[in-house]
C-alpha cells in the first residue's frame, strides 16, 4: 500500500522527453522550493478561524444566530481539510515525518482519518478518471460512465439516484461530511492501513471532544441543529472544491495509459480566477499544475500555469481551463449523460 500522497513523477528515462523538458523549465524557474513564509502565515490565520469559530459558539451560547456560526465553522473546516491535502504531498515541508504530523493534525481538525486519506488520494494521483484504478470513480450512490450505469440497471435506490444524479448532485453533497467520517471509521478496519490505531484513537477524540463541546454550550435539540448545518455546509463546500477538478473530463478505461504528462494534463481542468478563486479553491484551480507537480507549493502554481499552457499548446495537448460556473456545468452534463442507461434502459449506447 502506498502511503504518501505524493506521486513523485517518473524519472527522464521512463517518462520520456515531454516531461523531463517541462520538468527542467519549472525546476529553472525556482517553483519547486518550499514556501514556508507562506504557509507560516496561512497555517496560523486558518487555525485562529478555528479557535475563533468555536469561541463564538461560546459567546452566542444559546441563540439561533450560533447557526450562522455554523456554517462559517463549515469554510473553516474546508480550509483545514485544504491544509491537510499540501501537507500530505509535501508542499509545506519536505520531510516525511514533519508532513505526515501536520497532516495528521489537520485531519484530525476535520474528523477524517489521514491514512485512508492518504491512500485513496494517492492512487487517485496515479491514475486520475481511470475508471478502474482511480478510487474517486468508483461506482457509490453516482455513476460516472454509461458503463458503470449499465453494470447496476437492476440495482435499487442507486438505480433510482443514478437516472436523476445530474439534479441531486448538489443536494446529495450535504451528505459528504458525513460520508467523510463514516469513510474513516471503516477504514479501521483495514489491516494493512499503516497507523490505523493512531488514526483511530484521533479520530474518536474528536467526535468526542465535538459532540462534548456542542452538548455543553447549546441545549440539545439546537446541538443537533447546529450539527446538521455545519456538517452539511461543509460537505457542500469539500464537494465543489474536488467536482470541477476532474468531472467532465476524458475517463480512461481498460489499457489505457498515455505517458505521465499526457495522463495528468488530458484528465484535469484548470479553473479561472485571481487571489478569491485561489483561496476559496485552495489552488485546487489550477490543477493540472497541482497533477504534474503534486508537491510545488500552491501559490507556485499560478506562477507554472503559463509555462505548462505554452508547453502544452506546442505540443498540441490539449490543456482546458474554464470559469467555475463552466466547469459545474461540465460536470453535471457529464453526469447526466453517464446517467443515461438507467433513464432509458433499453436504448444502445
């Protein structure tokens, strides 16, 4: 099992020329050192949010207006889960160990177990929209292609989501914090996860110290209120930071394997926008840069973006950005179309 969200990209010898000459042109241009002004700046105004978000809910106490805390605890909470993914690949330190424990800590913030994390995302690295390899394809309660569609025609409620998932995509992202927590806890049970004991012991420490702190600052039935909202917003949130990433794109299917650049840049979309867009996406907007360099530090990869677009465009790759609202819709079209068999079950493909 792998267990370090970096992919490190293949050697000159095996990736062939195209990325070794991307790769010297980036290295030239100084955008693969550490940041750590940067981060030291990011890491303590993201962590006083926090504090801060939870001493409001202390100061509110008992008033429905904590629930507008809630869903700014929901933003705070992304942001950490944001922090969480540079660490894993190495863009705030470049040490193992010193990556692996802010990781772990920032998960921590978020109820999510970092090993599983770890895992899931690095394969996902490996294989990007492989609908096979890439574990963020894999058939749940959404299909991502006529095929998987197809694979479960006769299947019940993933059925019945599956003919509409185009119109319950944004509804059923509420569900995805909690998806986060379950996802963790099920994990444990996997032997071969590296630290699942030490993953496991976090994890439960924070749904304790949660529910603790919302049980004793807010009458019970507000608790539950203020629980639902927070973990609903900030499912809403994680899902539109990973959904204009990759969804819409080209999916990959049985053999295919382009070379390591091609595999990275033909899979990704890259999101327009200036300094907001780069917060509110934690450079997850500029993706394809993030694929082919997962641990150049996020705010380097705007600086990237024009080399590897010129790179791209004189090799004739295809290279795709858009807006963010171009890139939801993108995202729901493919869904709708992957949805197709099981609106119409009896129409070839």
């Amino acid at each position: 099992m792998t267990t370090n969200a970096t992919v490190r990209p293949p050697s000159s010898e095996t990736s062939g020329s195209d990325f070794a000459r991307l790769s010297r042109k980036i290295a030239d241009a100084g955008l693969l050192g550490r940041r750590p002004g940067y981060y030291a700046v990011r890491i303590t105004v993201v962590a006083a949010l926090y504090v801060g978000g939870w001493a409001a809910v202390a100061l509110i106490g008992d008033s429905w207006w904590t629930l507008t805390v809630a869903g700014f605890l929901a933003v705070v909470f992304g942001q950490v889960a944001l922090i969480a993914h540079d660490a894993a690949h190495r863009q705030v330190f470049r040490r193992r160990r010193a990556s692996e424990a802010s990781g772990r800590i920032a998960g921590t913030g978020v109820g999510m177990s970092y090993g599983w994390w770890q895992d899931k995302h690095t394969r996902h690295h490996a294989n990007p929209n492989h609908e096979k390899l890439d574990p963020d394809l894999d058939p749940d309660l959404l299909v991502w292609s006529q095929d998987q569609a197809r694979a479960r025609a006769a299947k019940g409620l993933p059925r019945l989501i599956g003919r509409w998932q185009a119109f319950l995509f944004f509804p059923l992202l509420t569900l995805e914090g909690f998806n986060l927590h379950v996802s963790s806890v099920k994990a444990l049970a996997n032997r071969s996860l590296k630290h699942r004991t030490l993953d496991g012991a976090l994890l439960f420490a924070h749904f304790a110290l949660y529910l603790t702190v919302l049980l004793w600052l807010l009458p019970a039935g507000m608790a539950v209120a203020f629980l639902v909202v927070h973990q609903c917003l900030f499912g809403v949130y994680l899902g539109s930071l990973f959904a204009p990433n990759h969804k819409g794109m080209p999916i990959l299917t049985g053999e295919e394997r382009p070379d390591f650049l091609r595999r990275q840049v033909l899979t990704s979309r890259n999101v327009r926008g200036g300094w907001f867009t780069d917060i509110a996406l934690g450079g997850l907007n500029h993706q394809i840069e993030h694929h082919l360099f997962p641990s150049m530090p996020s705010p380097n990869l705007r600086k990237a973006r024009n080399i590897v677009r010129r790179y791209c465009e004189e090799l004739g790759v295809d290279y795709v950005e858009t807006g963010l609202i171009t890139s939801y819709r993108q995202a729901l079209t493919s869904l709708h179309q992957a949805g197709a068999p099981l609106r119409h079950p009896g129409v070839p493909a």
